[in-house]
C-alpha cells in the first residue's frame, strides 16, 4: 500500500518562488522606467512645437495674403502695411493672429545678395523684412518685396 503523503501531491508555485518572481519583476521595471521614463513623460513636445509652429505659419500666410491684396506701391501704403503687422519686441493678437514681432524693417542687400544692416534708417522702402515668433520663441522669417 502506498502511503497517503505521496498521494497528495500539489502542483504550482510557491510563496517563495511567487515573492522572488515579483521582486525580480519590480528591479526590472525600475530599470526599464530609468532608461524610457524621459521619452514617455515628453512625448507629446513635438506635437505641441507642431501646433504652435502650424499657427504660426497660419499668420505669415494671412501677412503674405494681406500684403498680396494691398499691393503697397508707396511709401505712405508701405508703412501703414508695417504698421499694422507691430513693431518689433511687441505681442500682437490682431486680424492676423496671436505672434510676437521679433524685427519689422526695411532692408536692403550689397551686389553679393548679403544683407545689409541699416543703421540710418535709409533703407529703400522696396524690401520689408518681417520675423515672428509664438510662444515657444521659434522664429520665422519672411521677406516681402514690392
């Protein structure tokens, strides 16, 4: 006859193997959160730097559309055009949208297409030199010439 106690045998785990288990998978964890936590946590910052980048490019275009339409031939037309995009280091939330104006001026180039910087302010009113900005401070640069 065979003994009862050899009968009963159970299957499964242990408390002990169930404990190491767990511990192990914990350290893991640890581990895995130190090496990816920073991209998961940031991840949604180049859809933000999207949106914002979107929306400024929604204002250069309606400034381009607007400037497209009034067609400045002028000096009078060209500076009431400047005027109404903001003067340079101002927040302006206006018919264009929600920018900030970096540098609105006139410029002109030398004979190797450099810019040259107008320290007199004697630019020829021919070439309007526009760079915005949104919250993020990315700028965005565009020339507008008549």
């Amino acid at each position: 006859m065979r003994s009862m106690a050899a009968e009963s045998k159970t299957t499964g785990f242990t408390l002990v193997e169930v404990i190491i288990t767990l511990l192990v998978a914990v350290i893991l964890g640890a581990i895995m959160m130190q090496y990816s936590g920073s991209a998961l946590i940031q991840s949604s910052t180049p859809i933000k730097r999207l949106k914002i980048n979107t929306a400024l490019q929604a204002v250069a275009d309606q400034i381009i559309g607007a400037f497209r339409q009034a067609a400045p031939s002028d000096s009078a037309t060209w500076n009431i055009f400047q005027s109404g995009i903001g003067a340079a280091g101002t927040d302006q939330n206006n018919a264009y949208g929600e920018y900030r104006v970096l540098f609105n001026d006139f410029i002109q180039f030398d004979a190797a297409g450099n810019e040259i910087a107008d320290v007199y302010g004697t630019a020829p009113e021919d070439t309007l030199k526009v760079v915005i900005a949104g919250p993020n401070d990315d700028p965005l640069t565009f020339l507008l010439v008549r």
